[in-house]
C-alpha cells in the first residue's frame, strides 16, 4: 500500500505504516449478533411511524363520521401532523417567544420560492432563481448544532417554481417542467429521478402539482399524473370531475390550486361561487366526490387557498383587510375570519398552522395566536414545524437595523 | 475487504428482487464486513468507540432503508463509509458546540476499551489533524482502504489523498517524536 510513497523518507514511512497498522487492527470489532438485530428493529420503527400516520390521515379524511357521533371535539382527539417527527432531542424556548438562530450567509436576498423542509433534524432551505437568472440556492440547518451547513449545488435545471416535501431520507424536488431530483443529505448529493413518459409541462404554474413524502401528484395539458417516489416511477391517474376541468380550461376565471393534505391524500380546491374541493387519494387513486363551502362575500376574488394540518384555508385580500375561511376537509365544516392588517408576508405552508400578518391560526382548533414582532424583520418565506418551534426563515427589511437573510425560531403558545 | 454480490436475501426473511443480469449485493454480508471498518473509522475520527458503534448502526439503518438503490451499487460499503464520515463530522461539530454552551456536560474522552498507549497517541495526535487528512488517514489505516477506494469515498482526486497521506506521515511521526520543527 506504500505504492505511493512521494518522498526519501522510506523509514518513517514504514514506522508510519506499523504504527497505522496497529492502530487501525486495534480499533476493529466484529458486529455482535444483537447489532444487526437492531437494525431491523429500527427500520421496523420506522415503518410503523408511517403506518401509524396512514391510519391517522385516513381516519382524519372520514373525518366527517367523527364528527356525527362527536361533533368538532372527535376531530381533535386525532390530529395528523404532515411534518416529520423529529429524530433528536431539539431545543425549544419559552411558549410565546422568539429564539434567533445562527446567522447564514446563504446568498437568498434576491432569491424567489424559497421553501422551507423539515428533516427530522434539519431545515434544508431551497431558494428558486430570480427572473434576473441566477442559480438555484440551497442551505441546511441543523438543530442540534445550531449551525448551517452548506449543501451541494441544486442541479442547473431545476427552476422555479417548484415544490417539495421530505420523503423520510431525501428531499424530493419538482419543478414546473416535470424535472424531478432529489437530495440526500446524508450524503450531500443530488440525483435525477425518472422523467415522465409523457410531455408533462405543469406550464411554471405551482398550482398544477403537489408534492408530499409519497411522491407527486401533478396535471398537465395530457392529463393527471402520479409519481411514486419509492419506485421512482410515474403513471397516468383519473382526473377528478368537471367541475375541475372547467376550471382548469384557459378561459375559465377560477383558479385551481393544488396542494399535498397529507403524506397520502391530495387537496385540489377551486372558487366557483362557492370554495369546491375533492381530494385524491394515492392508496386507491380515486378523487372523492367534489364538495362545496359557501363563503362569505370579500372584495376581491378569487381567493388563493393553501392546506394546515388537513384543513384548507383559503384567503383573498380586500381593502386592508384579508378575508378567509377555514375548512374541515374531512367534514366539509367551515369558518370565515377577517383580519384587519396584510401588511408582513408569514408562510406557514407544510406546517399546522396558517400563518399571516404576524399571526398563526392553528387550523385544527381554529385559534389565533399573535406573534410579537422582531424588531427589523419583514417577514419570513420559509417556515417549517420541527414539533416544538415554528423555524422560520427570511430577510429583513432595509431598515438599517438588520439586513440580509434571517432565521428565528418561534415557540407558540397554543400546542397543536 | 468487500461482500461478494449473491442473489441471496437479506436479513433472513426479507428479500430482494433482482434482474438476473444485474448481481445484487446482500445486506447482511455487506453489513457484517464493513462493520468492523466502520466502527474503526468512526472511533478514529471522533475517538470515542461506544458512540462509534451507534454511528455505525444509524450509517446501516440509513443503508436498508435504502438498500434496493444501494444494493446495485459497485461498491455499496463505500456509500457506507462517505455517510459515516459526514455523521461523524456532524459529531464532533455537535460536541464543539456542547463544549462551547454547556461546560457542566460530562467529557467525552477517547476510546473507552482497552487499547495500547501507542495507538491512544496515535490517533490523539491524528485527531488534531485538518478535517480531511484525518479523514484520509482515518479510512486508509481503520479501514483499509487503498488511495482510489479513498477518493471514491470522499469524492477528490487520488493525488489530494496521496498527499493528505504524505502530509500526515510528516505531521504524525514528528509530533510522536517530540519534534519541534516541521
């Protein structure tokens, strides 16, 4: 092995070599039986873990039978957390607080759709190109070690807008061109996944897809499309009713938005008088009967609506006020709210909550919680529940106080 | 050093469906010869033998779930090895951080089974190394790995580790003979 010896000095070479040797032979163990035993403990652990949150998201979306027997407090006994359970134990500060989080230098200031993804461990934070070009940015933050870390160049194809979600060992990436990649952290690497068959464009509009930890469920101008991501393969799905198909037609006034509500179970929403949604299911590929919520009149429309915890929340701005209404998916129950300011951006998207104007609305229990302001901030573009802490990511305003990137962390007071 | 690919299961019950042109590596016969290299890099590098078995067993937890991209990998124990080096890097950063914050937290001192004094200073002195050629030094005497396995584990060129290796030779057995100079 001294092949390579680059210098005279043979004899330290050879002392170098036993010593190396030695140290190296004396460090050795064999596996016991008990380790390799604990391997598939684990992984069956793990498994378990996301047959668990297949039953939860399934009893959540017959949510409706719940609700017969118990009204809106049979809901709440069971709660479907689409963000994945932490893995370590993870610092939280006091209820009702902020905590800042190690400054980055990641270069984000002028980057779009930036999104936000939880690990179990980490926030890996992906920023889109700005029309001005430019490339793609990525930057993970680990927890435990508050520090971040940098993260391997995103692939130069991949361009915004797109979405993503954790699959429980990578983070999956779709862009607006079909392009699919993904990110192992572990090993600080991108790879591409299969390409559709098919000329799938989702046309740069992020509504045309939906991301989650199963895989992708997209439409294009050909039909609908599911991606599994454990076989890394797609194929054709049914559409839902016509109802959509109006809507997804390029003269129809409504928009169509699609989002993931749980890792199993896809929300497809439109404004049509009234808010209408059906929801796709990745086990049975079937659409459910599409269902409408009448919501109260607001200035402008159409709303723009987003998922928490397996609800839809949908929102439009008025007249210095944005108006919305939260819907139960599972039993179609809603509730419309008005605030009175919109001036600071807060997205919540992935996380249970509906986030805007310094304020959270934990879906699930319909309850408001005002953030206290951070002095120099603006608003954050990327948040992501770690199961303690909203972490939150962001720039900051020109104000003289702070400037570029900025990562705090938020301890709500109403647990979801 | 590395298993030889079979049709075979892995783990016992669990099997692996695999394409007749395309040798599938097992699981267990991968896990049971990397593991003593594993457990040896990860003690070298974070100098703690208890931690570098659970290192270990999270690297092999993260290869099953994994395991049918890995399975039809060249090498699947070098995959192994550059996950392991991460995690151990997010270790030792992790007990930096400790070491900063929580000076009450107990120690964490090195190796914890009975090896000889030579080898304790050996890797005391391998430790106080920059990241990478304690990492090449790491992977090529615990782990016993060639320059070109090493490259592919850490992804650079084989020149970098040769003289990472040449390097630390210099640096290791002057600081183990006490010399001054460089």
């Amino acid at each position: 092995m001294t092949d390579f010896i680059d210098d005279v000095d043979t004899e330290d070479w050879e002392e170098f070599e036993r010593l190396g040797r030695r140290a190296g032979a004396e460090l050795r163990t064999a596996p016991p039986d008990s380790a390799i035993e604990g391997i598939e403990r684990a992984v069956r652990r793990r498994a378990m873990t996301r047959v668990v949150a297949g039953t939860l998201a399934v009893a959540l979306l017959a949510g409706a039978a719940f609700a017969m027997f118990r009204g809106r407090e049979g809901a709440d006994d069971t709660p479907v957390d689409q963000t994945t359970e932490p893995t370590v134990p993870l610092p939280a500060g006091a209820p009702g607080t902020w905590r800042e989080l190690a400054d980055t230098d990641l270069p984000v200031s002028t980057a779009f759709d930036l999104t936000g993804t939880w690990t179990g461990s980490k926030l890996i934070v992906l920023g889109g190109r700005s029309p001005q070009g430019g490339s793609m940015v990525a930057a993970a933050y680990d927890v435990r070690d508050d520090a971040w870390q940098p993260v391997a160049p995103p692939p130069e194809e991949l361009q915004s807008p797109f979405g993503s979600a954790w699959t429980g060992s990578e983070l999956l990436v779709l862009d607006g061109r079909g392009h699919v990649v993904s990110y192992d952290p572990d090993t600080d690497s991108w790879r591409a996944r299969s390409a559709p068959d098919v000329d799938v464009r989702f046309a740069g509009d992020v509504s045309r897809f939906g991301v989650s930890e199963s895989g992708v469920l997209a439409r294009s101008a050909g039909g609908w499309w599911w991606y599994d991501e454990a076989a890394d393969v797609w194929s054709a799905v049914p559409s839902p009713d016509a109802q959509f198909d109006r809507a997804n037609s390029p003269t129809a006034a409504a928009v169509v938005w699609l989002e993931a509500l749980t890792p199993d179970a896809f929300v497809q929403s439109t404004y049509d008088g009234p808010i209408a949604f059906t929801v796709f299911d990745v086990s049975s590929k079937t659409w459910t009967p599409t269902r409408e919520v009448e919501i109260p009149p607001v200035t402008r429309m159409p709303p723009r609506c987003q998922t928490a915890d397996a609800h839809l929340v949908c929102f439009a701005e008025g007249s210095g006020t944005l108006d919305g209404v939260v819907i139960d998916v599972g039993t179609a129950e809603s509730m419309s709210f008005t605030l009175g300011s919109h001036s600071n951006s807060l997205s919540t998207v992935g996380t249970p909550w509906f986030g805007h104007a310094w304020r959270l609305l934990l879906a699930r229990t319909a309850e408001w919680e005002a953030l206290p302001p951070l002095k120099g901030v603006t608003g954050f573009s990327a948040a992501v529940w770690d199961g303690q802490e909203m972490l939150m990511f962001g720039t900051t305003g020109d104000t003289g106080e702070r400037s570029g990137p900025f990562a705090a962390a938020y301890t709500p007071v109403v647990k979801p | 050093m590395n298993a030889r690919p079979s049709s075979a299961g892995m783990l016992g019950h669990q099997t692996v469906e695999m394409d007749a042109d395309r040798p599938v590596w097992v699981f267990e016969s991968v896990y049971r010869s990397e593991y003593p290299g594993l457990v040896a890099v990860a003690a070298a590098l974070t100098g703690d033998r208890e931690g570098a078995r659970d290192l270990v067993q999270d690297t092999m937890v993260k290869a099953f779930v994994r395991w049918n991209r890995i399975s039809v990998m060249e090498r699947p124990g070098a995959w192994c090895h550059h996950v392991l080096v991460n995690a151990c890097r997010s270790r030792l950063r992790r007990r930096a951080t400790e070491r900063r914050f929580m000076a009450t937290l107990p120690r964490h001192e090195a190796v914890t089974l009975p090896v000889s004094d030579e080898v304790i200073a050996f890797w005391g002195i391998v430790r106080t190394l920059p990241a990478r050629p304690r990492t090449v030094v790491a992977l090529y005497f615990a782990a016993g790995m060639t320059s070109v396995e090493i490259a592919d584990v850490l992804k650079v060129p084989e020149g970098t580790v040769r003289s990472d290796l040449a390097a630390a030779r210099r640096l290791v057995m002057h600081s183990l003979r006490g010399d001054s100079d460089d």
